[in-house]
C-alpha cells in the first residue's frame, strides 16, 4: 500500500473518532438547518417571556436541562476546571438560583448569546465531551420536540445552543483537516495518545467500578451488622422482660403463700379460743347463768349473750356433713323450705342489704372480718354449692324469716346447753333449735312437746 493511501486512511480513521467523540445527538441536518433559522425566533423573545421562564420556582425537567446547558455554554471558561476536576460518569451540580440570575441580566443575556465565541469550546474538548454526555445521550436525551412541548421560550433557546454547537463541531472538523497535511507520523501519534486516552479511560472506569463494588459491599455489611444488633437488642429485651415476669410470679406466689399461712394461723387462732371459750362454758355450772361467744364458723356478733339453764330435748336429728349441714338444721326447723332454697334466699339477702345492721355492726363489715370479700363475692360463693355456714347465716335466716335461733352444745344424756342466741323481736316469734357438735357441723333439735 502506498504512502498516499496510508494517509488518506489514517486520516479517515482520526476524522472518523473526533467526529464520535463530538457528536451531538440531534436529529440531523434537517433539524439543525431548522435550527439556524431561530435566529429570528431569538431576537424577538421579550424581557416577560424570560421572566416567565425565571419565575419558575420546580421548572419541567426538560427546561431545566436547556436552562443549564445554556449557562455551561456561556460559562465555559468559569466552569472548565471544576468539568475537568470531575470523576468518571460524574455530573456537574448547577444552582437554579444561578440560572435565574443569568436570566435576570436581560441587558447583557441577548448579547452574550449573539456574540458567543464558538473558540471557547473548540479549545475545551472536555467540556464538549461533557456537554455530548449529560445533554445530547441517554434516556434525559434533550431533543428540539421535547423542549417545545415544555416552553416555547425554551425551544427557542434550545436551538440557539445547537447552531451554536453545530459551528463547534464544524471548527473541530475544520482544525483535523488542516492537521492531516502533517503526515502519518503525526497520525500515528495521535493514535498512539487516542490509544493512551483509551486505556486511562478503561483503567479510571474499571476502578470506579471497584470502588463503587466497595462501597456496595460496606453498606451492606453495615445493613447486616445494624440488622444483627437490633436482632440482638430485641432478643435481649424479650429476655430481660421474660426474666421480670417471673420474678414478679415468683414474688406474687410468695406473697399468695403469706397471706394464706397468715390466714391458717388466724384461723387456728380463732378456733383455739373458741375451744377455751367452750371449755371454760362447759366448767360453769348448768343452774348459773352463762355468758358465750357466737359459734364457728366466722365469729360475728361478738358481744356476750346470757344463756340460761339446761334443755331437756329429743336426741337431735343427724345431718349429713356436705357443707350444708347448717341449712339442712335450719330448714328443719323451720319447715316447708329446703337447705338449696334457705341458701339461696340467705346469699341474696346478704347482697342486697349490705349496710343492715347486725349486733350494731353493717353486715358487709361482719363479711369482711370473716372472709376478706365483699359481699357481692360473699353472696357469690354462699349462694351456691356447699360452702360452710356460720354466725352470719343464722343472723341473717332470722332477719329473713322472722324468727329467733338458738345454738346448744350437748352437756350430758339427754341435757344440751344454751351456747348462743340469736334472738329477733315480735308478736309471733318462734324459736329454731340447732345444736353444735364441733368441728364446723350442726344438727337440728327439737324439744320435746
């Protein structure tokens, strides 16, 4: 191949790569002859339709990128070294307030855009390489339709900026041609320096890649290690609140286990002086007159009661010991009722006149004393089932029945001694005999006609 040849083709091959690496992406030469006859368009935009334009506080993204790519191309020699300072892919940040300003010079915008020096950006390769990349590829692409379906204005400017680019391209043609006559040795190191330019290019976006893989992977091990420790925090929590909650059961069971040995100790108490008292009434003599306690279970009224003499009574009638041996003893007595129906009747009096006065004292108190409830929950639980009786159930079976009851302990054969009295008022009173045997249980007794 002869000398000519080589240089005719590595002339091609250069021309061939400057033009690749100034191409502006518009839409041929149709679309920048349409472009060249805005000139006209440009010298009659007016002050009002600039400030329309700057008054915009959120502009359609299209303007906004005609706007800023305006102000680079007026801007070149300012913003020349912070383009080149940029890294690979890197995107130059331009201020809205900036761009407002350079509308808002109205006297020296219109000039600076009729007086642009094309040189500017001919000498400043990079930033026509800029330009190409940010404004004129991808999907952000600015296109003379686009702009025109944003602002008017805008697509007026839009193409001012691409006549104005065209001659750039046209003036770096220009300068190839005139630099071919060089020979091929020029040719040669300019491909060799292309070549150079090629692999720093590589190498800088291999390691811009590299960094941003590193980058990726420390913010996910960052992500994986907060994950880790909330995990962490909240396994510690739920520990922390699970070994609280039983210590607080293990506190309250300890507290439940107090109270109830409290109350057995209470309880014994009570029944020990009941047993003294018992003894003690058992030692007087059946002629002398006799002063007792009410009986088990629960000790209300406390007040003394006389008690006289000795009956003479038939052997008293069993009950069965089910827990409701007291009932069975008064219904007995009392004839034509049930110990289930006397229970009842009992409970609901109980619940319904809390504040009746028994031996002085309200009968919610004489509750409270003997079982810790009120008497809602008394009634609740005397009401059914075969809870045991005591004092309170024969004061209140008197207030219901309007009768008096009296409570013996037997003495010798055949002989009961009187050990309380539950006596109630009235014309037609009558008397229910039970007797006490001890250890919580009653039977019903009957003196002899």
């Amino acid at each position: 191949m002869s000398s000519e040849g080589s240089d005719l083709d590595s002339l091609s091959t250069r021309r061939l790569r400057r033009e690749t690496r100034f191409q502006i992406n518009c839409s041929g030469r149709q679309e920048m002859s349409s472009a060249r006859q805005g000139w006209k368009k440009l010298r009659a935009l007016t002050r009002t339709e600039l400030e329309e334009l700057r008054h915009f506080r959120q502009p359609p993204p299209s303007v906004r990128l005609c706007l800023e790519l305006i102000y680079i191309t007026l801007h070149v020699e300012r913003l020349r070294p912070r383009i080149e300072a940029l890294g690979v892919g890197a995107r130059l940040r331009i201020d809205w307030e900036d761009v407002q300003q350079m509308l808002a010079r109205f006297q020296t915008f219109f000039p600076a855009l009729m007086n642009f020096d094309t040189d500017s950006l001919v000498t400043a390769p990079v930033v026509h390489a800029y330009i190409t990349r940010v404004y004129f590829e991808g999907a952000e692409a600015l296109t003379v339709e686009k702009v025109q379906r944003s602002s008017h204005v805008c697509a007026v400017l839009f193409r001012w900026c691409l006549s104005s680019l065209q001659k750039v391209k046209e003036a770096v043609e220009d300068t190839i041609e005139q630099g071919g006559s060089s020979g091929s040795t020029h040719d040669e190191e300019a491909q060799r320096r292309a070549a150079e330019e090629a692999r720093v290019l590589r190498e800088a976006e291999a390691e811009a890649k590299k960094l941003e893989e590193e980058r990726r992977s420390r913010a996910e091990s960052e992500l994986q290690a907060k994950h880790d420790a909330d995990r962490l925090a909240k396994k510690g929590a739920e520990e922390k609140a699970k070994q609280e909650a039983e210590r607080k059961a293990k506190r309250d069971a300890q507290e439940q286990a107090r109270r109830q040995a409290e109350e057995m100790a209470r309880r014994e108490a009570e029944a020990k002086a009941r047993r003294e008292e018992e003894e003690k009434a058992k030692s007087d003599g059946e002629s002398e007159e006799q002063v007792v306690t009410v009986p088990p279970p629960g000790t209300p009224p406390r007040k003394k009661i006389p008690t006289t003499g000795a009956l003479q009574a038939l052997p008293p009638k069993l009950e069965p010991g089910d827990g409701s041996c007291l009932f069975h003893s008064l219904s007995y007595g009392l004839k034509g009722t049930t110990a289930t129906i006397l229970r009842k009747e009992v409970a609901d009096y109980v619940e319904s006149h809390p504040e009746m006065a028994i031996a002085g004292t309200p009968i919610k108190d004489w509750v409270l004393w003997d079982s810790g409830l009120d008497v809602r929950a008394y009634a609740a639980r005397m009401g059914t089932g075969n809870h045991w009786g005591g004092a309170i159930e024969i004061a209140v079976c008197g207030l219901v029945k309007g009768v008096s009851v009296h409570v013996y302990e037997k003495a010798q054969a055949g002989t009961f001694t009187r050990i309380s009295s539950f006596d109630h008022g009235g014309k037609s009173q009558r008397n229910i005999n039970v007797v006490y045997g001890g250890r919580v249980h009653y039977d019903a007794l009957e003196a002899p006609r």
